[in-house]
C-alpha cells in the first residue's frame, strides 16, 4: 500500500509512507507534472514492513524544484501506485 503524503501541501519536506507484504524489488521515485522523473526516493530489495521516505523537495542533482505539482509512485514486480501532492513555497 502506498498512502498519501504527509503533509500534503508541504514545505520544505514530506514524508511518504508504504507498507511492503513481501521481500520484493522497489521502485519509489518523483516525477513533475510533465511526468519526468525528477527524484528516486529509493531503488532496491526490501523486506516485509511499513516505510516512511521523506522528500525535501530536490531533485536528484540536488536542485530545490519550483512549486507545483508532483507526483510520486511505487512500483514492483506485482505492485504499482501513483499519488500527487503540492509543493508551495
């Protein structure tokens, strides 16, 4: 499961929690409105849990992206979500 962030709008940082059923391969990342992927979050194997990822509104190249809206997504081998949230500043 993936939730929705918190806070919601935010700034300057959000949480983004998920629960994880089994061992499994993840993909958690950030993407801007034109659906670019601005920011993995995480990538890689994770054992059976719930997770809390903060975001501090960068991108990978460590660039404070602008206002707007975003969208963050998780994705497995048996499991994909996408939510949105508002970054104002």
């Amino acid at each position: 499961e993936l939730y929705q962030n918190y806070p919601n709008p935010f700034n300057p940082v959000t949480n983004i929690l998920f629960d994880i059923p089994e061992t499994n391969f993840i993909e958690l990342n950030i993407y801007n409105i034109n659906g670019k992927k601005i920011k993995n979050l995480h990538s890689g194997f994770l054992m059976p849990g719930q997770y809390n990822v903060s975001w501090d509104g960068t991108s990978d190249d460590g660039v404070k992206v602008p206002s707007g809206l975003y969208f963050y997504s998780i994705s497995s081998s048996k499991f994909n979500k996408k939510n949105k949230m508002m970054l104002i500043k």
